[in-house]
C-alpha cells in the first residue's frame, strides 16, 4: 500500500493592491518618503518563509516604483514582512536598486551574525522592526536580546504593537534605550476616542525626544468602509488621532501606506495610494506639516541626503 503525505494545510490568500493607483488631489513635495511599504518576492527569488501566517500579493519593487511614478513621491521605506521570515534579501535587494532613494527596516534574532547586520547596515538598513502582537511571534525578552547590537547599528526601533500590549508593557516601552517608532499609532481603536488609555500613552511617549510614531495602515485600524461617501474620503475615522499626534510631535511624525496592504482579505478594504495621500493633507493642513511628516522628518530618521 502506497502512504501519501496529507495535503498542507492550506493559508488565507491576501488580496492584491489596486491596480488603478491614482494621483493625489495635491501635488506632493519634492522629496516626499513612504517610511512603509512591503516587497514580497517574487518567490522563485525570494522564497516566503515557512512559519508565514497567509499567501501575500504579487509585489515585487517594480509595481511599488509604478506607484511612485503616479502619486509624486520620491523615497522610501522597505519593510521587511512577516512573510519572508528573518530574510531580508527581497528588501534588501529593493534597496540596492533605488540608486539611494530607498533604505529599509529589518527584521532580526539571534540567527544573524554581527557581520551580516555590518553588511546589512552597508546595504542600506536603517532600523529593525519588531513586534508585541497577539497574531505573531515576539516578546519582550526577544526584543531585550538584540537591543545592544541595534544600538551599536545606529538603528531606530519599529515596534508593531496592539493597544493591550503597549499598556501592559508601558514600563519596558519607556526604557528603551534606542529612538523608536511605535508603528501604526499603536493600532488604536477610533471608536474609543481620543481619551482611550492606549492613545494618551501614546500621546505622553512623544514627549520624549526618543520617540516618534508612524501614521499608517490606517485602513486596517478605521471601523469605517472604504467605500468613498458623497464628498468625504474613507478612514475619515482617523483624522482626528493623526492631527492630534502631529500636534504633539511635529518633528517625530511619519507616514507610510502600507502598500500593497498584504494583509487584507475583504474586498472593498484594500486602500488606493491616491486617498490615502488625500488624507495626509486632511492629517496635515498646512505646507509646513504636510513637507515635515512627509519630507523632512523621514529624512533625519533615515539618513537621506
């Protein structure tokens, strides 16, 4: 009798990004920068990592510099995704390809060697992201554990993490030693206003010249639809967390859009590039906040000339 193997179980497949990108109703500034973007693959070069929690979208870097080409912006951010594990060759090699309009966000444990952080550091790596979630793997003490060598990179911090998770670990959150971004305004909860307990601690960290915060992937955190309402723009919902983080740190803001949104499943919940430039003007009013978030704050965080 011949044993087959039981078929692998199979993973949600994530929506693609879309394909009608459109430029913003405002024109961008020169030198404008998504601090947050994502390559996957493409997996005949870039295989996705085993543990991965779902099938992501085509997304190689060409379609990402097709966006740019439309919407006005100019630099940028690679992210690394959970998809490809700790191999950051995908946005890596993204990186080298920019002719220097790119750095990128790794992701580290104790599997990479001191010469491969060198070596990723001269490719163009400027900071690691890590992640308190309730949907991957991370944990303080996986933090703790690279924290010396981050330092010794020079690198910021990109902490992914959920509401419960940042007040549970305010303590540790506040001694770290490192500039750090808490990514997506801690996944706030709109509907919880702005007095929620996660959002004034968010507030109160940016008091701290060490931190800052990264308005984006605001389609996942809004309760709203993206279908658009007469007049309005979608993840309005938003608005006010985005003015009221701006206020407080005017200097530690950036924004990123999360293309291509992997990790979307419902159709009509993946966000198009154009709106959501749209809602940066409405986060920022003015010329003078719109080329701070988008221009210059990005630039000192990441080195860009």
């Amino acid at each position: 009798m011949v044993v087959t193997a039981p078929p692998a179980p199979s993973l949600p497949v994530a929506l693609p990004p879309d394909p009608n990108t459109r430029p913003p109703r405002w024109v961008v500034p020169a030198g404008a920068c998504d601090t947050h973007f994502h390559v996957f693959g493409p997996p005949d070069r870039f295989p996705f990592a085993a543990t991965r929690r779902y099938e992501p979208p085509a997304a190689p870097v060409e379609h990402y510099w097709n966006v740019q080409k439309i919407t006005g912006l100019s630099r940028a951010v690679a992210v690394q995704p959970t998809a490809h594990g700790f191999d950051n060759a995908a946005i890596l090699d993204a990186v080298a390809r920019s002719e220097g309009r790119m750095r990128g966000v790794v992701c580290i444990d104790e599997t990479v060697t001191d010469a491969q952080l060198a070596d990723m550091k001269a490719a163009g790596a400027r900071g690691a992201r890590v992640s308190l979630m309730s949907d991957r793997t991370g944990s303080t003490a996986a933090i703790e554990s690279q924290l010396a060598r981050i330092e010794a990179m020079g690198w910021s911090l990109v902490l992914h993490i959920e509401p419960q998770f940042f007040l549970a670990h305010e303590d540790f959150i506040r001694a770290l030693p490192v500039a750090t971004v808490i990514d997506h305004m801690a996944r706030i909860d709109p509907g919880a206003g702005l007095d929620q307990p996660a959002f004034q601690l968010l507030l109160d960290l940016l008091g701290d010249d060490r931190f800052w915060t990264k308005i984006c992937c605001v389609d996942k955190i809004s309760t709203r639809p993206q279908a658009r309402v007469e007049a309005g723009l979608p993840f309005e919902d938003v608005i006010p967390f985005a003015r009221a983080v701006i206020a407080r740190a005017p200097d530690r803001v950036i924004w990123g859009s999360d293309w291509p949104h992997g990790n979307t499943f419902t159709p009509g919940r993946t966000p198009n590039e154009g709106d959501l430039l749209d809602l940066v003007a409405e986060f920022a009013p003015d010329d003078a906040q719109r080329r701070a978030v988008l221009v210059d704050n990005p630039a000192r965080l990441y080195g860009f000339d």
